[in-house]
C-alpha cells in the first residue's frame, strides 16, 4: 500500500473502532486526517461496517475534493477550521458518546480531575455553545475555547477530539469518555476536586516531552 492507502485504511480501521468503543452509533460521527496540504476524510451517511477505503475522500485545505466519488462528512468546515486554527494537529475524530454527551446536553465542562486527562488532553474540556450541526457556526464556537486543549464538547450534540496523528485522537476520545464517566460518578459522593493548573501543565509536560514526544 502506498501512503495515502495506508492513511485511507487507517480511517477506516480507526472509523470501527469508535462503532465498537461505543462511541458513536449508525452512520453518526466522523473522522479526518490531514496529511502535508491535503485532507482524508469519512463520507456522509456509510455505517461504519460497511466503509471502504475507496469510500474515504480526500480534499485540499480550501475543501476542494481532489478525489472520491462520495460526499465528505457535513462536519468538513468544522475539520478545515480547526487544522487551520492549530497546526500541531493531524487527526480530528467527532464522537456522539453517552458520557461526554450526557455532560454537553448539561452545558458544562468536565474540570481536570484526573492525571491522563491533564496528561493527554491537556486539562479541563471546556463545552462549546450551542451551533447547528454542520453549520459554520460550530467551528467559530469551538475555536472561542479550545485554546490548546484536545477536546471540546458540543453543547446537546457530542464532542470534538483532537491528535497528532489518528492513534492519538482516538485515545483522547476513549480518555474524554473515561473522565466523563468518572466526573459523573464522583458528583454522586461529592464535589469532585479538579488538579491544580500547575499540576495539570506539568503533566502535559511530561507527556509532551518525554513520554509521548512525537517529533
Ligand atoms: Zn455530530
């Protein structure tokens, strides 16, 4: 396989992954990379069971489709505006989880409250205002508050992950998941403690450099 197959089936592989984590159902979510100034992304409406490589398009920065027969996700804009906005990312992966969308359809963030969200996510998820799924607006409300984080959460619709290459993505929406649940279950004994700021930047610290340094 060429590198741009091997992208293509990465998707793919990554695009079953969140169908048997449980984080999206149906044809829901979707999943990107980019890759030097071109764009792979998933197509409109294809169960992730039944997705092909061939199905994946691909597109400029400017959202041209340079190749595929398929109609891109209707979240593409999104996608486009947060490579824009934050050169250090490659993947993006949107997810409709039960967890991390029960705390958006509440409106609230999830504080740091747990070592591999500072680690791996880079602290508190703030939640996005309220946009119309597929509207510019999303990318305009996410980019207000994502700052350096790698996850956002939509307001009464999901949330957003982001990764230095797809195999991260897909770890911080398993650990945006995770610390959601646990925040939930922590509110139910108490008032959960969210981690000093310093102690959150210093694990992202760590992680960055030493740990999990990708450069
Ligand atoms: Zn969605």
């Amino acid at each position: 396989m060429n590198e741009m197959e091997l992208l293509k089936a990465d998707i793919v592989k990554y695009g079953k992954k969140i169908k048997s984590a449980n984080l999206v159902s149906g044809t829901w979510g979707n999943i990107s990379i980019r890759h030097g100034d071109k764009i792979y992304i998933t197509p409109c409406g294809i169960d992730y069971d039944n997705l092909l490589p061939e199905d994946i398009v691909t597109l400029n920065l400017e959202g041209k489709v340079i190749d595929g027969t398929k109609k891109p996700s209707t979240e593409l804009n999104t996608h486009i505006e947060l490579y824009k906005f934050r050169e250090d990312i490659n993947s993006i992966i949107h997810i409709h989880s039960i967890y991390a969308t029960s705390i958006a359809a509440a409106r609230k963030n999830i504080p740091a409250i747990v070592d591999d969200m500072a680690m791996i996510i880079g602290g508190e998820v703030p939640c996005a205002k309220y946009a119309f799924p597929g509207s510019k607006t999303i990318a305009q409300n996410i980019i207000e508050v994502i700052e350096n984080k790698n996850a956002v959460l939509l307001s009464n619709h999901g949330a957003i992950c982001l990764g230095r290459d797809i195999e991260e993505a897909f770890l911080v929406c398993e650990i945006l998941e995770k610390s959601a649940q646990i925040y939930l279950f922590s509110t139910q004994i108490g008032i959960p403690k969210p981690l000093a700021m310093e102690e959150v930047e210093k694990m992202r610290d760590v992680y960055l450099n030493i740990y999990n340094s990708k450069e």
